[in-house]
C-alpha cells in the first residue's frame, strides 16, 4: 500500500499499472487531475490467506485547505505479491 501511494505520488504510472491486478485495472489509466498528496495515514489493514484490505486516507491541500480522500482497499496475494483489485471510497 504505502509502495503504491509513493507511485501516485511521484507519478509512476507503470509501477501502478504492475501493482494493480490485471482483470481489475483500467485500460486508460492515467494521473491527470489528480491531487499533489502530502501525507498517507493507514487507518487499518487486516489480512486472511491470499485477501487483504487495507483503509487509508491520502492528504492533499485544495483551495489552502487540507482535506483527504478516504478508501476501503482491497488487494489479492498472487506468486507472493500483493495486488491492488479494488477500492471503496468513503
């Protein structure tokens, strides 16, 4: 997780795109419009077997304010990595 908010942060698309399971992750992904985060705090993370999920909240100022988005994430272990399948935002 903290791997792939450093990738949106420093705008690595392709390390997104390799951590994001393939049946799962948009053909057109991209990171335009998206806002310059600051800071990650993991709210809670849990896994069983070969599942996890993990709820975060990415900070990042708009207008002067801080503010955060929220999510719900979940993730598949496949070959002993972690992909990121899908999320909830909150």
């Amino acid at each position: 997780m903290r791997s792939r908010y450093t990738a949106y942060v420093i705008g690595d698309l392709p390390y997104i795109r390799k951590t994001w399971h393939r049946d799962y992750c948009p053909p057109d992904l991209s990171l335009e419009g998206l806002p310059e985060f600051i800071r990650l705090q993991i709210v809670s993370h849990s896994h069983s077997n070969n599942r996890g999920y993990v709820h975060f909240r990415a900070f990042y100022y708009t207008q002067d304010e801080l503010t955060w988005m929220e999510e719900q994430s979940q993730f598949v272990k496949l070959s002993e990595c972690w992909l990121y399948t899908t999320g909830e935002v909150k």
